[in-house]
C-alpha cells in the first residue's frame, strides 16, 4: 500500500516509549497496542527481548516481563540488565529469595564500581525486605563501599540499621543521607520517621500535626500513627489532651470508631492547628457521616470535633447544595449548636430540620443526643414559623425605610423562598407551605411584576387542587384573577392577611 | 473530535497569526480538552509554538507574531530508502495532490501519516499536534519529482538535522559574544525579579538560594524584561535558552539524559534548547517531542517530577554533538536499572 497511517506510539515502537518511562521512572505510562512489535522481534536480539520484557514489567504482566528477560538471557547470558531487571521484577512480586541468586550471578559482569555498587545495594535491599537486617547492613555497607557518598546507600544503612534496632547509628545515616539528597520523597519520610523517634515525650501533639497530617499515602499515615501510639501508649489513660490527639490520629487515617473511644471533653490546645489541618479532619468526619446515613447516634465526637474546627469554621467551609447532602448541612448546624446553644442556633436547626425527608426526621426524633437539645421536638417547625416570622418582620421593615432597597429585599426573600421550596420537595402537599410561598410572592409583586404575580396565581391554584372546599383561596384567587394592577392585589388582601402571633399562615 | 491539523491549515491559509490572535484561539484549534481546568494553558500555548517551530512549521518574529513557513520537503534519513517529512504549511488541497501522485506509483513511494496525538501528562487531553506527512522512496530523484510536481520546495541532499548543526552556535561561542559590561556593585536589584534555580530547572522568586558567583536573574524595566548572567562580579545581558545552559555549564550541572540502546534524548522541558538546536533533534525523526514527567531522579541530581522533552532516533554522535553545542555531559547509561531505597514506613 502507498499510504498508511500510524499513531505516534507505533511510529516511534511501543517499547521504546516503554523505555523512555522506565528510564525517567515515570508512573504514567500511556496504554499502547505492544503486538505488533512482538510478532517482529529479531530471533537473536537479546536487547529486543529484555526491552519487551521491561515493558511488561511495567504494565504489571509479570509472567511475560519475566519470559522475556529469560529469553534476553538465554540469549545473551552476560546481559547485566537483564539479570538487574528480572531480579527487581522478582522482588516485586515478593520473591526476594529468588531474587538474591539472580543478583549474585549478574556480580560476574559488573563493568565497573558503580555497576558493583549497584548491585550490592540490590543484594541489601532483598535481604532487607526478608527482614534479614544484619545481612542488608552487611551489603549496604559493601554497597557504600563503592560510592561513599550515595545518599541511596545511606539511606538504607539507616533504614537496616533502625529496623534491627540500633536506632542511634540509623539515624545518623538517615540524616546524612538527607543531607545529600533533601529532595528525595522517601527519605524525607524516613528523616522524619526518625525525627518522631528522637522526639522528646511532651510533644505528641506535634508528632500528630506537624508530622502526620502531611503524609498523603494512607498507609504510611498508618504506620506512623501506630508508631506514634506504640511510643505513648502509657499516657493514654492520664493525659485527655494527648488522648484527643491520639484521636485526632485515628480520625486522620479514617478509623472513626476508634477515634471516638479517644476523645473525649477536655478538648485541643489548638492553637497550633492550621486551617488545613481543620478542613481536612472536617471532611473525614463528613464523609463519614455522608456514609452512614441517616446514623445521627454516634455524635459523641461532634463536641471534639467542634472544639477542634470552631462552629463558625465548619458552616464557612461546608456548603449545602445537594438535597441528599442534608446530612452535611444538619451536622454543621448540630456542631454550632453544640458550641453556641443560643435560641438562635436552634432556630436554624429547626429550619433546616424542616428541610429533611420524613424518614430523616423520624430517625432524629429516637436519637437520644437531639432529644437532649430539644426538649420538645414537636415544637421544630413552630420554631421554623417564628424564625421566619422574623425575617418577614424585618422585610416589612426595609420596605418601609427604603424604596430601592428591592435588591437587597430579594435575597432575603429568596432565602426564605428557598427554605418553604425545599420543605415542598419533601412534601408536595403542603398547602400551609403554599399559602406561606404565595405569600411571600405577593409581597414581592411590586417589583418583580408579573413573574411574582403568575407564581402567586400557581400556588393558590395548586392548593385548589389540594382543597377545592378552601373559602379563603377561593376569594383571593378571584381577587387576583380581577385585579388590574400588583398595587390593587396588594391592598386588596393586605400584608399581614396570613399572619398570626405564632407565624404566618396559622389561623 | 477536532482536526489534529486545525491550526496547521488554519494559519497556512492566513499566512500569519498575531500573538493575541494565538492566545484567542489556542483552546480551539490546538487542544482537545473538555475539562481545560487542570491544564496550565499558559504552558501549553507556549510548548506548541516551541514544538510548531521545532517541527519547522512556523517562525516567530520580534513582536511574537507567528509566521508560517513556506512548505519544504526535508530529507530526514537516507540509508537503503529516502525518508523525507513534509514541514511548513500545508494545505487539505496540498496534502490530496501528495496522495494522488503517490498512488500512481505505489511501487516508487509511500507515504505514511504519522497521528501526533501525544498525551498531555496527568490529564486525558490532547495537543493536536499535526500529523507529521513522511515520504519513503529508494531514490531521491522520485521524491524530487513529487515535490516539483505539486509545487513545493525541498531540501533533500543531506539529511536537514546535519544542516542545521552547521548553523548553530556552542554555548563557548554565546559566551565569548557577550558583552561584559555590567557590574555587581550596578547590580539594580528592585528590578529583579526572577533568579534562575539550579536545583529546581526554573525562574522562581528571588531568595536566600542564589548568592553564589554565578546567577541567572530576571530584570524587569518597563516595558522591557532582561536576563542577565552574573559570574564572578561581572555581568552580561543574556538570551534566556542561552543563558541557562551558560549556568549550568559553570557550575558543570549534567541534565540530559540519553539512551543509547533506543535512541531517544530527554531534555527538561523547563529548559528548552535554542531553536535551531531544537529544531536539529526533531529532524531525526521528523516527529514532535514527546512530554514525559519524570519521578525520582533525585539521584542524578535533578528536581522530583519536572517534565522531560523526549526526542527520538537520535543516533549517540548527534547527542554528543548537542550535549557539547550545549556544554553539556550527557547522562547515559547510569540511569537504569535504578538502585532501590529502603521505606521506614511500610
């Protein structure tokens, strides 16, 4: 054929590109099609094989990653690669065992020190992960022996060294090694492993901030944690500080339930917590909650948790978009009211109580923890009415004061509006919720016109639907239907026409 | 799914494209991306040029107006066949003549559309890259025919990359055409902005870090920004690609890495090579660089997780040529297999 297209991998050989990502050890190895290049392997190329080798190894097939480089070196039995490459491949499936012998052979054809070093450390590295530490420190320091200052080799002196327990001679390796090589992620964490160790006991606190919270990789928080708990097991029952932390901790590597047997009411000296630090324990414990839906009987921690972020941190930092993250919402405001049992607080609850399905609701009312804050929880949605009772009161208030204050007038309307929308997304019946809406839509015909008067219209129809007997919104709606102008609605059914001492609408 | 030559007909049929038209139009006719958030368009408008004008496509003037350069048929390789790549701009109307021709005499040529649609690392977008147009023949006299048939010019007595070697300067040269002139006591330090790090192969805020002799620093008087290189109490207003490899050079810094068995250099993308240089490597293989981020190379004495320029068919002298233009030793060979390192915390 004259003309043919290709892609750039094929263009360029999928094992070449393999190689180039092996070589700058890089994770992102893009997905290639390698079948073509395996149907036209030379028969003799050793190379060809190991590199084909190598780009199984990377994509995880270790059956063929280790086919290959036997192939390479029955090919070419002094490739040095190749037996550096199958030995790693076999260490990475767990089979140091097997690994040594491939290592020692490839000893043979080293080219060099650096070539004899590097084998050295492999050597070190199998032995090390047998947990056979005096023979890793024997050919760390064979290793090291090559290349005195190879912060690699230090590093894992240290390591050896540490894990058989000499931790003073680990840690001088290790802070050398990061002396050379600051930049290296696995010694940093190996520096500060060491620095944990090293530190005095009055600092677990720090141990916990300064340390954990910055390690990303969830089993390596694992580990330090424990580490860190091993160390301060004895303080767990004296010091509730320190219990808090060690909470802290457990809540960081998302072991709620261990968590909660930790903390307790002492509360954090947090002032030394950043806002990062804040947020993330927030969003552990949220999503959490998120999981276990609907389970508001395990809030005990909600106090720590509270103490620890700050009521006014928690609402700024959660948002409340999506209905099915009511959750979310119910527990900031549950947390200020922890921390700040104003009437205020309370009210807010009430509102966004109204919000939540009735299956939510029915789940609140047993939990023991809302029954201790609410002394009577019938009384929620009365709560709701007052509050907004309130916010209308202060509306009627700007309206009087300020003729262009409409915008101003609109948002908090639009809150309002917001709240009654979402208790009738849970219960489309409602028509107290109706009467309230249509309501507040008259009151906002004078300066959204018509739109405000066909939304008044629609809920007064609906509640006819609902209600076809209702006298009440039978006149009103004829008022309206007939009236030539927003003004004459307004007089005609008066401000307060819904409004009674305990809310709107209650008559 | 967008046109992988958008750009490459679009400014063929303009001629030209200002710098605002560019930066207007980059997210249309260059990247193929839904979800733009997580890309750093900056660099990627900035990498596409680099790589139009490596592939020799385009050339930039003084007020970084983007030109495009008259189509070219260009001599890449030359051993049992003739391999040629078509550069400069390009037509659907050129590209159906090529084909048409080609298809007459299917035993004399081929030619093989190679699909650059290179992964932007970390994130499932695209640069359209074009297609990069090869043409295969046993003889160059049919590749000049092909090109005196359809109208355009071409180049295919010596394989380009060698001709472009001809013209470039080495890092020596640059340095012995500087003028010396500026003193540190001069030194107008409020309009520093930027110094050069050795240890992170980028401009970062002036700090604490570069005290030493030899300094690479960002001046900006306005409307104007300057480099200047500092050594031993003497300075010189540079060029950027330059003046970078002239610091690393001083302080004998090794950054590019070269396999000899696959035969592919690696450049850090932070630190692109001067253009003709660039445009040198990528006429090995006629195909753009591709991006590649690195992880620990902290061994060789390079920044964790800094992108790689990756060109390929780049034969071992061609290398060398580049590392010593560059004054640069090339790493080779002592990259893989890699040493391992032992983990406290698992």
């Amino acid at each position: 054929m004259s003309v043919k297209k290709v892609s750039w991998d094929q263009a360029i050989s999928p094992v070449n590109v393999a190689v180039v990502y092996h070589d700058l050890r890089s994770s992102d190895l893009p997905t290639m099609d390698i079948s073509q290049i395996v149907e036209k392997i030379p028969s003799e190329d050793a190379q060809y094989f190991y590199y084909i080798g190598l780009y199984f190894a990377l994509i995880g097939d270790t059956l063929n990653g280790l086919e290959y480089y036997n192939r390479a070196l029955s090919i070419n039995p002094k490739f040095f690669k190749a037996y550096l490459s199958k030995g790693d491949l076999l260490l990475k499936i767990g089979s140091a065992e097997e690994a040594i012998p491939v290592f020692n052979q490839s000893l043979d054809y080293c080219l060099n020190d650096n070539q004899k070093g590097l084998v050295f450390g492999k050597i070190g590295y199998s032995y090390y992960t047998l947990s056979d530490y005096p023979n890793a420190i024997v050919f760390f320091k064979r290793a090291l022996d090559m290349d005195t200052k190879n912060s690699y080799w230090l590093n894992n002196l240290g390591c050896a060294n540490t894990q058989f327990g000499d931790n003073v001679e680990g840690s001088k390796y290790i802070r050398e090694s990061f002396g050379l090589n600051s930049q290296n992620p696995i010694i940093q964490l190996n520096h500060t492993y060491i620095t944990v160790l090293q530190e005095g006991i009055f600092h677990l606190p720090q141990l916990v901030i300064r340390y954990l919270v910055p390690i990303n990789d969830q089993k390596k928080r694992e580990k330090l944690l424990k580490n860190i708990i091993d160390r301060y097991s004895h303080l767990e029952t004296k010091n509730k500080n320190y219990q808090n932390y060690i909470g802290l901790g457990y809540l960081l590597i998302g072991n709620i339930e261990r968590s909660l047997q930790f903390f307790n009411d002492d509360g954090f000296d947090c002032t030394s917590i950043s806002n990062e630090i804040k947020l993330q324990v927030l969003y552990t414990v949220l999503e959490y909650i998120n999981h276990e839906k609907g389970n508001f009987t395990k809030y005990n921690f909600l106090k720590v948790l509270t103490n620890l972020c700050g009521s006014e941190f928690i609402l700024k930092n959660t948002t409340y978009q999506d209905p099915e993250d009511q959750n979310i919402y119910i527990l900031t405001i549950y947390a200020q009211c922890l921390r700040d049992p104003s009437p205020q607080n309370y009210k807010k609850l009430a509102e966004v109580f109204m919000t939540l399905s009735h299956e939510t609701q029915t789940i609140l009312k047993t939990d023991p923890v809302f029954k201790q804050s609410f002394s009577n929880i019938t009384d929620l949605e009365d709560e709701a009415d007052c509050e907004l009772t309130k916010i209308l009161g202060n509306i009627s208030k700007y309206e009087r004061e300020l003729n262009d204050a409409h915008k101003k007038n609109a948002s908090i309307f639009d809150h309002v509006i917001a709240v009654y929308e979402n208790i009738l997304s849970h219960s489309p019946e409602n028509t107290r919720v109706m009467k309230k809406l249509a309501d507040i839509f008259m009151r906002m015909v004078s300066y959204r016109g018509v739109s405000a008067r066909t939304r008044v219209l629609e809920y007064y129809e609906s509640i006819l639907r609902i209600d076809p007997n209702d006298e009440e919104v039978k006149k009103i709606l004829l008022s309206i239907r007939y009236s030539s102008s927003p003004k004459d609605i307004k007089q005609k059914i008066g401000k307060n026409h819904f409004k009674t001492k305990n809310g709107i609408g209650k008559k | 799914m967008k046109d992988q030559n958008a750009f490459l007909y679009a400014i063929s049929s303009l001629g030209f494209l200002d710098s605002t038209d560019y930066q207007r139009e980059f997210s249309n006719l260059c990247l193929d991306s839904g979800f733009t958030d997580d890309i750093s368009i900056e660099w990627e408008r900035e990498k596409f040029v680099r790589i139009l004008l490596s592939l020799g496509h385009i050339e930039l003037n003084n007020k970084k107006r983007i030109f495009v350069c008259p189509p070219q048929l260009t001599l890449i390789r030359k051993d049992i066949n003739h391999l040629s790549v078509l550069t400069g701009a390009r037509t659907p109307y050129l590209l159906e003549k090529l084909i048409e021709y080609i298809e007459y005499r299917p035993e004399l040529l081929e030619l093989i559309i190679v699909e650059q649609k290179h992964p932007l690392a970390r994130n499932g977008a695209h640069l359209l890259i074009p297609d990069a147009i090869f043409i295969k023949s046993k003889n160059v006299k049919e590749l000049r025919e092909l090109a005196k048939t359809v109208q355009i010019d071409y180049q295919l007595e010596k394989p380009n990359s060698e001709n472009l070697f001809d013209f470039s300067k080495s890092v020596t040269d640059y340095r012995n055409s500087l003028m010396w002139d500026k003193r540190t006591t001069d030194d107008p330090i409020k309009s520093k902005i930027k110094v050069f790090s050795t240890n992170y192969l980028r401009f970062i805020e002036r700090s604490s870090e570069t005290t030493e002799n030899q300094q690479l620093a960002l001046y900006y008087f306005p409307p104007f920004y300057e480099y200047w290189l500092w050594e031993c109490g003497r300075g010189a207003k540079v060029k950027k690609d330059w003046g970078r490899y002239l610091l690393l050079n001083l302080i004998q810094k090794r950054v590019l890495i070269y396999n000899k068995d696959s035969e592919w250099l690696a450049v850090p993308s932070t630190l692109p090579l001067p253009k003709v240089l660039s445009r040198s490597l990528t006429l090995c293989s006629g195909l753009a660089p591709l991006e590649v981020y690195s992880e620990d190379l902290s061994n060789y004495g390079l920044p964790y997780g800094i992108p790689f320029s990756v060109y390929f068919l780049v034969t071992l002298s061609v290398a060398e040529k580049i590392a010593q233009r560059l004054g640069q030793e090339l790493i080779i060979n002592e990259i893989s297999p890699h040493p391992d390192l032992c983990n406290l915390m698992i």
